[in-house]
C-alpha cells in the first residue's frame, strides 16, 4: 500500500511538479493527428480501390485495375504494421532523397497507406452487403450504374461501413503506439519520459494504458451515436 | 400489314443466353402487341425468369434480337437505359428502394429523368450562348418551359395520385421497411406505372407474398391490365393466368414448346411436358 502511494507521489511529482503534462500534451497531440489524418488518407485511399473493386468488369481496363489494387491489399494486409513503417522510414525516404526533421508525416502517410487497404475493404463489404435487388431495381427503370450506386446503393452501404470505420479509427489510434519506432514522440514515449528519471514505470503505464482506454470508450460511445442515427430509416 | 407492324411493342427473334457453359435459353421467337397480356408458365428451372430478365436486358442476351422502339436492345451500342425506362419490371422480391420513402421510391426515376433533360438543355445553351459571343448571326437559345423544383412537384403529384389509386395515400412518408409484402409489390407495381412504359414485366410477382397479400396484388394487376397495358407474367398462379392472359406461352428447357389462348392450354394440351406440368400445378 505504502508503494502505491509512493509511487503515486512520484508520478504526480513528475506529471505535474516538473510539468510533465506538457510533453504528455504534446504527445497525445501527435498520436490524434497520426490517427486522425491516417484515416482520413485511409478513406480517401479506401474509397478509390473501393469503387475499383466493385465496378463491373467486362472491360479489360477496369480488369487490371482491379487485379493492382488486389495486390495493393495483401501487401498492406499482409505485412506488419512496424515493418512498412520501418521501411517507410529508413528506405524509402532515402532512396526518395528527402529529408525529414520528424517522423511524424512518415508515420501520417504510412498509416494512410496501412489503413487505405483496410479501409477498401471494410467498403468493398459494406457495398456487397446491399442487396443486389436494389441495383438491378434501379436499373430496371432506366438509370444508370453510377446514378444508382450513389443515390441506392452507397447510401445504404454508409450504414454498414461508419461503424465499421469507427473500429478502424480505434485500431489505429491504438497502434499509433509504435510510432517510436522512428522517434516518434507520441503518447506512449511522452509517458515513457516521465519514468525514465527514476527508472519507475508503474504508474506512467498504468495512466497510459488509462488514457487509451478513454479515448477508445469516447470514440466507440460516438460511433454507436452516429450508428443509431443512422439507422432511423429503418422501422 | 402496316398496321400489324406498329401494332407490335417488342419483336424478339432467335433470342439465346448462356451462363457459362449452360445454355438456359435456345432460340425464343415472340411479338409482344399492344396491349396484349401474356403469361409465362412453365417447370422451376426452365428459363422463364432469365427470359423475362433477357428483355430488359437485366442478363445481356448472348444471341438474338430483341426489337423495341425501332431500336435492337442486344446492341452494346444502344442506350439501354433510355428503353429501359420505358420498360417497366415488376420483381418477386418487390425490390423497392429501402433508404427512400414509399413517395420518393415512386419519384425517384421520372425526377431523375426529367432533371437529366433539363440539365442537358441547360448545357446545351450554355454552350451556345458562350459561341454566341464569337458569331455574327446569334443562334437562339432552347427554351426552358420548367424548372427542377417544378419536376420535383409534377413527380410527386403524380406519385401522391399513384398512391391515392392503391389506397396506400397514408404511407407515402414511411420507409418501405413498414410496409407487409402486398403494400410493398404494390408499390412497386406503381412505381413502374410513374414511368408510363409500354409494356410491363412481372417476374413472379406474388411468390414471395404470404397466401392472404396475393390477393391485392393480383386485383391491381388485373385492373390494369383491363386498361389496357401490355403485360408480360410469369407466375405460378395458373387461375390469373387463365383469367388474365391473352395468350400462354409454356417455356421448358429454354424453348417455348406450347402457346396459345388460355382455353387452348389450359384445357387441349398438346405437348406432354405442358400435360405432365398441368397435372401437377393444377
């Protein structure tokens, strides 16, 4: 008891005494930003190979489209996520010969490019999911394929895929956390320095992972807000 | 002769479709005329849905040819989409548009197309207009007689009066998600009716309603069909064929094996599939 209570001394002595909130600040700051503009590079991202890999195909254009975004996916889907950034860090910006002073747009774009595979696929489910009637319906009374995927299908789709999207955005705000890797000063380095004077980790993790859990209960009670909104339509 | 010619709505010749290496239709010959109901019966399995389907063009016909408006729908070339709106298709699943209330379901396509016409006439001026500038002799522009939010209203009179005629005025604001499968197959019968096609397509359309709904769809169809629509069923409700139909066509493996009026197939069936299926469904 008396331990917890010292190290809780210690903690707030670090945290607050020697304002190590500001770093910490600092830190969450960068981990919303990675996770934040990630996804949103990822729905961009997601959104085109989406629509790649749904379009009919009796072209051969749209044919081979497909087949680069196939690989596209199992390239992104099948490596980890420490291994693109590594090597989003320290070979391709070499060989691209630019220089950064941050990791952190390497973090931004190579968590973009992660979750843009995730991403189309989470869309790619959410589009097959509406029942092929309802095209075929609006085909039958003269509009086009790209009239009713936008004013049937997609609008229908959106409520498949937000939800989903929003376990994509906790995914990623929770793995920003290996943005150390290419010194990255995130929420988990910024806790990390307020234990390293006194080499104590206790508390700084236990906060931590506190703090991750907050954001992840504020983010999913929001998705399941947007989700009954959503569904309003029905019933 | 002449005559006969426009009398026929749509001409199908030698119409063939194969899914992969399956041949579902071999070669189906039939004049649909004006206002003429044909009914389509025949064993699960032997293509009358994929014909009917074939029509449309909602499955591409591998071979054949489909004449409707002057025009082959088989044709790649063609603007399927413009005879399509003049096509209408009824389908066994009712297939009404699940984030649109039942009004909006019924607007949506004459809306589209006339905002689409509109919208070409807009360009089309625009263009003129700026060539206008370099041209000594000004080229008038197309007169705009509406405007969106006119088509808007039109539509939803129309729609609204749809409705009033199926006694379905009070649902036009909910979700098709409230309404039991009749209202739904019924709604969805108008919806094709907005459109004003020549010819409508029903593909089943009571087989996925439960016993005491199959009824109100039947009495809608059959009162349009006394007004004359051209109407092409299939159906497994072999009473509503007969009372209904002008003509029977009994499609078995890919090819019509029998047709004729009711009496004629119903009562004197020459091909034993029809006499075998017969005694089974009847």
């Amino acid at each position: 008891m008396n331990d917890i209570s010292k190290m809780w001394q210690e903690f707030v002595t670090q945290f607050i005494t020697r304002k190590g909130y500001v770093n910490v600040l600092d830190g969450l700051v960068v981990t919303i930003e990675i996770a934040v503009l990630g996804l949103l590079i990822g729905i961009l991202i997601g959104t085109v190979i989406a629509i790649v890999r749904v379009m009919p195909k009796y072209k051969l254009l749209p044919r081979i489209l497909d087949k680069i975004c196939g690989c596209y996916v199992e390239l992104f889907r099948g490596t980890p996520m420490v291994v693109q950034l590594l090597i989003g860090y320290w070979i391709l910006l070499p060989m691209m010969g630019i220089q950064v002073n941050s990791g952190v747009p390497v973090a931004i774009i190579m968590f973009g490019l992660n979750s843009g595979a995730y991403v189309s696929e989470i869309m790619r489910g959410g589009i097959n999911s509406v029942d092929s009637g309802q095209m075929e319906a609006g085909r039958a009374v003269g509009m086009p394929y790209s009239t009713t995927m936008l004013k049937i299908v997609v609008p229908q789709a959106v409520k498949n895929i937000l939800p989903t999207l929003g376990n994509e955005f906790i995914v990623l705000i929770k793995e920003t956390s290996i943005v150390s890797f290419i010194a990255v000063t995130d929420l988990y380095k910024s806790f990390k320095q307020l234990g390293d004077p006194t080499y104590e980790y206790t508390m700084p993790y236990l906060m931590l992972a506190l703090t991750y859990l907050v954001m992840v209960l504020v983010i999913s009670a929001g998705v399941k807000a947007l989700e009954k909104w959503l569904k309003r339509s029905e019933r | 002769m002449m005559e006969n010619m426009n009398d026929i709505v749509l001409s199908i010749r030698g119409l063939t479709k194969k899914f992969g290496s399956l041949q579902v239709l071999r070669g189906i010959d039939l004049d649909i005329r004006d206002g003429e109901k044909i009914a389509i019966i025949g064993p699960s399995g032997c293509g009358k849905s994929t014909f009917l389907r074939c029509i449309n063009c909602m499955e591409d016909p591998t071979g054949g040819s489909i004449i409707f408006d002057g025009e082959d729908l088989v044709d790649m070339k063609v603007d399927i989409n413009v005879h399509r709106q003049k096509i209408g298709m009824v389908f066994q699943q009712f297939n009404l548009f699940n984030n649109k209330t039942v009004v909006e379901n019924i607007m949506l396509a004459p809306v589209y197309v006339g905002v689409k016409a509109l919208n070409r006439i807009k360009r089309k001026n625009a263009f003129i207009s700026f060539f206008n500038t370099f041209r000594k002799n000004k080229k008038p522009l197309a007169a705009i007689e509406t405007t969106e939010q006119q088509i808007r209203n039109e539509a939803k009179e129309r729609a609204l009066d749809l409705l009033r005629r199926i006694g379905l005025e009070e649902k036009a604001n909910v979700y098709p998600s409230t309404l039991s499968g009749g209202q739904k197959q019924r709604v969805a019968i108008v919806r094709a009716l907005a459109m004003n096609p020549k010819v409508i397509l029903f593909d089943e359309p009571t087989s996925a309603l439960d016993p005491e709904m199959v009824g109100e769809v039947l009495a809608l169809m059959k009162s349009l069909a006394d007004e004359g629509m051209t109407m092409v069923i299939v159906t497994h409700e072999m009473g509503f064929a007969r009372e209904v139909a002008d003509r029977i066509l009994f499609i078995d493996e890919g090819q019509i094996k029998e047709q004729g009026t009711p009496a004629e197939v119903f009562d004197d069936p020459k091909n034993p599939r029809l006499k075998d299926f017969l005694s089974k469904v009847l």
